[in-house]
C-alpha cells in the first residue's frame, strides 16, 4: 500500500485525503512464516506545515507462535495509527529539505513524495502483538518429559510424584477441570 501525497502536499495546510483500506499479502512482521494475509480500515492524511499527519485505523491478522505449545496460530490485531511524516524532497523546488529537529520518526516519504503504508503497518503490528502468544488462554503446552503437545491429548509420561501436602489442592483443580 503505497500512495504519492505529491499533490497533498502542493496544497493548503489542513488539506486532507482519505483511503480506504482493504489489501491482502501485507507482510507486517518480516517473513513470510510471520506474516499476514489481510489489512482493512481507513487511512486520512492530512497536510501540516511542515508534511503529513497519518491517522489511521486499521484491523489484521498476524501469524504467531504459541509460547507454551509451539504451534502457529492467526492472532488479530487492531492498529491505531497516528505518525507525522516528512517529505525528505521539496515537491516545488525538487531540493532536499532539512528534517525539523523534532522529527524523531522514522516514516519519511521518499524522494517521489510516496507514503509506504507497509511498512508502518509492520511497525505497528510489531509492538502490538502479544510479547507471549498463546493460541488459547488455558493452552497447557508441551509435556515436560517427553515434548508431546497437550493440547492434542495426554501423553504416556509416568506422572511425576506429587508433594503430599499439595494432593488436596491437585483433587480441587481435577474437580474443576470435569
């Protein structure tokens, strides 16, 4: 998703463009075993005085790997984005133009004045997902002894001998479970 704000960007201050979103094969999360098939949601743009306010709102879905069984699973993220963006040419003079020293971003628009939407969306997508994913909140995860993945079934590991002060709490939670 890549839009040229040259036009925007000749305009009065306050000038706007809205896009909708609805794109597929977005790679957010740098590969393609991380990646994810879809975007949607908007986009406005929006000219200041110096180059461009993005707000955004965007839905996707990412793939992950669970923390505790190892297996992929798809995780949906809701994105919202707001990013200031500078031109790094003039679009009237065709000169490089001097960052202002508050431009601590990194979402610069190219020398064609072309806002790269994937790439702040993998940005975005990066710091919102989970530090810990798990594919399902009560995932139990791999047996300790022989690396069977529980969610698929019990193993036919010996149970390890439980500490007899904890028997009354482990009846409780197997109570619970049934």
């Amino acid at each position: 998703m890549r839009y040229n704000l040259a036009q925007l960007l000749m305009e009065p201050v306050g000038s706007t463009r809205d896009y909708n979103i609805e794109c597929s094969s977005i790679d957010p999360t740098g590969g393609p075993e991380n990646g994810t098939e879809w975007a949607q949601g908007w986009v406005r743009v929006i000219r200041t005085h110096q180059g461009v306010l993005v707000r955004a709102k965007l839905e996707t879905e990412v793939n992950l790997t669970c923390s505790r069984c190892v297996s992929k699973f798809e995780h949906q993220l809701v994105l919202t984005v707001e990013e200031e963006s500078f031109p790094t040419v003039d679009p009237a003079t065709g000169r490089k133009t001097e960052l202002p020293e508050e431009a601590e971003c990194e979402l610069l628009l190219d020398d064609q004045h072309v806002l790269d939407m994937d790439e702040l969306i993998r940005q975005y997508a990066l710091t919102e997902a989970p530090i810990k994913p798990l594919c399902h909140k009560e995932c139990p995860g791999l047996c300790p002894e022989c690396g069977t993945n529980l969610n698929e079934g019990k193993c036919e590991c010996k149970a390890v001998p439980m500490d007899p002060r904890w028997e009354t709490l482990a009846k409780l939670l197997d109570e619970g479970r049934e």
